[in-house]
C-alpha cells in the first residue's frame, strides 16, 4: 500500500473529509465533559449521590483521558494509527454506552475513566497524524484548522444539553455521546485512510516505550514547547474553573449572560485560529507563538490587577479574559506542530506525551483557584499571570537554544530537516 508524503496527495474532497475527521476526534473531549454538566444535579438526585461522588465522575475521565493518551500514542507508532484508533473509539462508545445504563453511582464512575481511556486515542492519534503528513508550517496551519473544528465544541455542548434535557434526562445525554463515538468510528472506518508505513514504525514493548519517552524528556526543545504549551492551558483551565464565580458571584451576572460571556470568548479562540491559519501564510510558528505568549501574558497580568483592584466595571474584566482565551487559538496549534514536529518518527508518543503534560498541569490549576477560601478571583488572577509568565519565560529559553538552528535554516534552508524554524 502507498502512504501519501503529503495531504496533497489525496483529491480535494478526500482531503476535506481526512481534515474534518481529525478535527471531529479533537471534540471527543469537550463533548464528553461540556454536554453533560448541565445535568449533574439532576444526575445526583437519580443515583443518590453526593455532590462529591457526582465531581468525581468528570475527574474520572480526564484521568482517564491522561493516561489513556501515553498508551495509545505509543501503540499508534508501533500498529499504525487506524488499528489502535478504532479501539479505542470502539472502548469510548461502548464505555459511553454503559454510563448512560449505569444503575449506581460507581458504575458511572469506573464507565467514564474507561470512556476517557478509549477517547484518548482520538486525540492523541489525531495530533499524530497531522505529522505523518505535514510538519512545521505547514503542520500549524493545519493544527488551526483542526482547533478551529474542536473549539465547536465548547460553544455547543454546554448550549446543547442545556437543551436537550427538556426532552430527555441525563442518561438520554450519554445516549447521544454513544451517537457520537459511533459516527467518529464509522468516520474513521470509512474515510481515514493509514498514514504510518510499516517502516516507519517501532518496535512492540515496554522498553521501545520507555526509550522513546526518555529521549523525548532529554529534548530540551521538545519539553520547552510543551511546557510552554502546558503552562499556558493551566491559566487557561484557571479561567474554566474561576470565571463562573467571578461573574456570578462578584460581579452578580446572571447565568444566561454568564453563558454568552463565555461563548463570546470561545468564539474569539476559533477567530484567532482563523487568523493563525492566514499568519502562517507570512510567519514562522515561532513568530506566532511568541507573540501569542506575550500577548496572553500581558493579558493575564491584567487580570490580575483588575481583580487585585476589585470595583472595577465588568468591561475592564471581561476585555482582558476575552483577549487571554482567544490568544490560545494561535498558542495550542503552534506549540503542538513545534513540538511534535521534533520527532516524527515517533510522532505518537510525543503527541500522547505533550498532551498528557498539558493536561495534567492544567488540571493542578484547577484546584489553585479555590485555595484563597473567600479570595477565589484574585486565586484565579494569580494562577493566570503566574502561567502566563512562566510559559513565556521558558519559550525564552527555548528560543535561545533554537537561535544557532534557526540561522541554520535562513542561511541553508534545506538543512533544516524538521522545519520547525522554517
């Protein structure tokens, strides 16, 4: 079987279809957690679970969805990326499945850490995927592309179950997530074609996978760009986590108006990958990526001063979020071509790695935000530009180990064989 170089290869129709299945499995995620949230408290009271146990349900999956990437990113780079994909959608619906019957609390539980482990594989084989085909321009450009699917779902979900439970309960929502894992499948089955070749693969084993993450741990440049990557999703889960209270609470916006605040910034990420996508056109992803860490810092100092200063007007706080949310359109795609761009030959380990990393460290800033007691805004100002600082202080770094390679690449272009300074 011939594996295309490039997307190119493919007719344009067959390329649209490959890019809105990669961008489809970026929404497993947001799906999964977004959809449903509108639901726990009636979700509780069916199960007679506490507050806690019903919390726990959605830390279930993402820590299922952490280590559910590393597994299936490195069996992509030993079986290919279809085989292990379509596990792992098969795992996802069928867990997805057996949350909507689950008849106790800790039924749901253990469905949904297996729901995260089988939807895992989208998104760590997307990503990976992506590299087969393209890398460093060319590579971000599509990384826009895709985010610009995924950063749908966000928007729609939370709005979705909203409404879908006027005319069904809770479980009828997992129903529909069942609906989904089935359609990617199918996608996948249908339309996405292998992008790995036998030769390109490793070895099976434990010791291929601990010997791919130690040389990914020892690239400096690797874990500067994801770290930066990381560091930048931590501030951007400290708003997901804070936002709701400071509008609500402090600021007495209602819920309805709290929900169009949030969409209207979820809306500003999904221009500015529009935007990152047109850039690319003119600039290298690191250009773009150091100043979206700048102007993401910058923002987030913001914050923290408006919240520092409290009684200022809701428009002196909302600029500033709006500006910190939709600079991640241009950080997520440009960060994950550079990073992974590094290492095509194990493309599927890096990307479960890097996004294993940005999810974790994004996931310790949620619990930061609650630790003031009474002062969670200012907690959520802190965690902000404390990440935003620290993600453009290592891209500093990490530039400064890039600079003898970059003017490599300007003055012998065909040197450059990972394109990521290109």
């Amino acid at each position: 079987m011939a594996y295309p170089r490039t997307l190119s290869a493919f007719s344009r129709g067959r390329r649209a279809a490959i890019v809105a299945t990669l961008g489809g499995l970026w929404t497993i995620g947001p799906f999964s957690i977004d959809l449903y949230l509108p639901a726990l408290p009636t979700l509780g009271g069916d199960l007679v679970a506490s507050q806690q146990q019903v919390a726990v349900t959605v830390t279930a999956f993402l820590v299922g969805l952490a280590f559910g990437q590393v597994q299936a990113g490195a069996l992509s780079d030993t079986y290919g990326r279809r085989r292990p994909l379509l596990a792992g959608l098969l795992v996802y619906t069928l867990a997805t499945l057996t949350c909507a019957l689950a008849p106790t609390i800790q039924v749901l539980i253990v469905a949904r850490f297996l729901q995260g482990l089988g939807g895992a594989a989208g998104m760590a084989i997307s990503n990976a995927a992506v590299t087969d085909y393209v890398r460093g321009r060319e590579a971000a450009r599509l990384m826009s592309r895709l985010a610009m699917i995924g950063g749908v779902a966000p928007i729609v979900a939370p709005l979705a179950g909203g409404q879908l439970l006027h005319v069904m309960s809770w479980r009828g929502l997992f129903i529909v997530l069942t609906a989904i894992g089935l359609a990617l499948f199918l996608a996948v089955l249908a339309g996405l074609p292998e992008s790995l070749p036998r030769e390109r693969r490793s070895s099976a084993g434990l010791g291929t996978l601990l010997t791919s993450l130690t040389a990914l741990t020892r690239d400096a440049r690797f874990m500067g760009f994801a770290l930066t990557s990381a560091l930048s999703f931590a501030g951007f889960f400290a708003y997901l986590a804070g936002s709701s209270f400071v509008y609500q609470d402090v600021y007495g916006v209602s819920p309805a108006a709290f929900s169009l605040l949030f969409a209207v910034n979820a809306v500003g990420m999904l221009g500015a990958s529009e935007l990152n996508h047109r850039l690319l056109a003119r600039f290298t992803p690191a250009q773009l990526l150091a100043a979206a860490l700048i102007v993401n810092a910058v923002a987030g100092a913001v914050v923290l001063v408006v919240l520092l200063a409290g009684d200022l007007p809701l428009l002196v706080l909302a600029a500033p979020l709006f500006v910190l949310v939709a600079s991640m359109g241009l950080v997520i795609p440009n960060s994950t071509a550079l990073a992974l761009s590094l290492h095509p030959d194990s493309a599927g380990t890096a990307s479960a790695y890097f996004g294993t990393l940005r999810l974790g460290l994004g996931a310790l800033a949620t619990p930061l935000v609650g630790l003031a007691g009474g002062m969670e805004g200012v907690a959520m100002g802190l965690v902000i530009a404390g990440a935003g600082a620290l993600a453009l202080v290592v891209f500093a770094v990490v530039a400064w180990l890039d600079r003898g390679r970059s003017r490599a690449c300007e003055l012998r272009p065909g040197t450059c064989a990972d394109m990521t300074a290109c």
